[in-house]
C-alpha cells in the first residue's frame, strides 16, 4: 500500500540505514552538556559545616548577651528604685473614744476627752531605714484642733518595717469657738457618728542620718466614729479609711 516498514534493525525495506529524529536531535546538543559535575570533597563539606555552626553559634551567643543584658539591666534598675528615699505609709487601724464632750456654760467650750488610736507606720524603703523625733499627734474636727498630744521617739527598719503605734488623748483638751459644738451636735443627730481627723507630725532622719531635718506631716480624714448616745457609750470607729495622706506640708490648715 505504498508504506514501508521499518523492522527493529534500523533499515527499511529497501536496505538503507534509519536514524531517528530523537537521535538526530540529541547529536545537535555541545558535548559540554553531557558532563557530569564532580561532587564536593569531603573537605569543602566539612568547611560549609562548620560555618554554619559557627554562624548558629554566633546567633545564639547574641540572643543570650541580649537576655543577660535585660536581666541584669532589670536588676540594676529595680535596685535603683528600691534605693531611692521614699516617704512611709500611714493607716489608721482603730479609734476608741470612752468620753467625748464639753464643759457648758460658755461662749466657748473646752473639749474633754478619753479617746485612742492605734495606727500603723510602714517604712517600704529597701535600703533607708527611718528615724522619728518630735512627734505630735492630733484630733481634728474639720479643720478646728481639739486635743493634742506626743509620743516617745522611735525608729524604724529596712524592707516593709512595719511599727504599731497608739496616741492617746485624755483630759481637757482646746477651747474650741461654740459654733463648732453646734455643728458637732447637728452631725451626730443627722447620722449618728462623728467624723474626726487625726494628724501625725514628726521631725524624720532618712538613710541613717543623724539630723532628723525633714518635718514629717501626716493626715488620715474620714475617721468616722459611731456613738450608741450622744452623752454615753464608748465610740468605735466605722468606716474604715483609706491610707493616710503624707508628706512634707500641712494638709490640715
């Protein structure tokens, strides 16, 4: 049928020699092409290696003189803080009056008074440990003295020391003007309580310092003290305050 065909031998039928077109195509490429690359010693392997591990090393040794750093930074700056002078805390922890009035017959009374109250003073300093003198302490009723009275000297330790304090008021205190009774009176008949300031000043030696020449001013506002009558039954504090405010001014003028 006009076909020839090409046995497995590589000729047709008429006895000439076949060549493929993929041979034909294949001899066309460089000889270049066909040769083979030789692999890396073992040398040049070992070498690539141990860049890498120096490298990896070098990443690491970075990243932990980067913590270090940070840790030892932290440190240094928190010490830092802790040795910074810093002023105590002040709370009151309970108020106890047993007699709370005033002498009659005048334009202005006298107060008289039996009363306690127990407070605490924390020193946070880490590293300044803290020195009281001088100490007066005080009961406000708003802004108007009523009793006044001291206590010994006393110092105080590092880290948190904490000193448990009580000032005791007893006897005849201040003549106080008569509108100040008048309100005294309105209050207790509105709520029941009477509501008190105490105050806490002291001359105060920081950092184991021999001169005690900061004056030290406490104020705790807002004691509120309930009372079964007006005339009779011990008086206790309810309503519990908050820190006490301090600092180198008077807050109670």
């Amino acid at each position: 049928m006009g076909v020839d065909f090409i046995p497995m031998g590589g000729r047709n039928v008429h006895g000439s020699k076949y060549q493929s077109s993929s041979s034909a195509a294949a001899s066309s490429y460089p000889d270049s092409y066909y040769i083979n690359h030789p692999a890396p010693s073992p040398n040049h392997r070992r070498l690539q290696l141990l860049w890498e591990s120096l490298i990896s090393l070098g990443i690491l040794a970075g990243t932990g003189l980067l913590i270090c750093g940070g840790i030892f930074g932290f440190r240094y700056f928190d010490k830092w803080m802790d040795s910074r002078e810093r002023l105590p805390l002040f709370w009151v922890d309970s108020v106890s009056i047993s007699n709370f009035s005033f002498t009659n017959g005048s334009s202005s009374p006298r107060v008289l008074i039996d009363s306690q109250v127990q407070f605490t003073a924390r020193n946070p300093n880490l590293l300044c440990s803290l020195r009281y003198e001088h100490i007066v302490t005080s009961i406000y009723y708003k802004n108007e003295l009523l009793f006044q009275s001291g206590l010994p000297p006393f110092s105080q330790g590092t880290k948190n020391n904490e000193t448990y304090l009580v000032a005791e008021f007893t006897g005849e205190g201040n003549v106080v003007d008569r509108w100040v009774l008048d309100e005294i009176d309105r209050e207790f008949g509105k709520k029941g309580s009477i509501g008190f300031n105490f105050w806490f000043s002291s001359s105060i030696g920081l950092c184991n310092r021999t001169s005690t020449d900061h004056t030290l001013e406490v104020l705790c506002k807002d004691l509120v003290v309930g009372f079964p009558s007006y005339d009779g039954g011990p008086g206790r504090l309810i309503r519990q305050p908050k820190n006490c405010l301090v600092g180198e001014e008077s807050y109670v003028r």
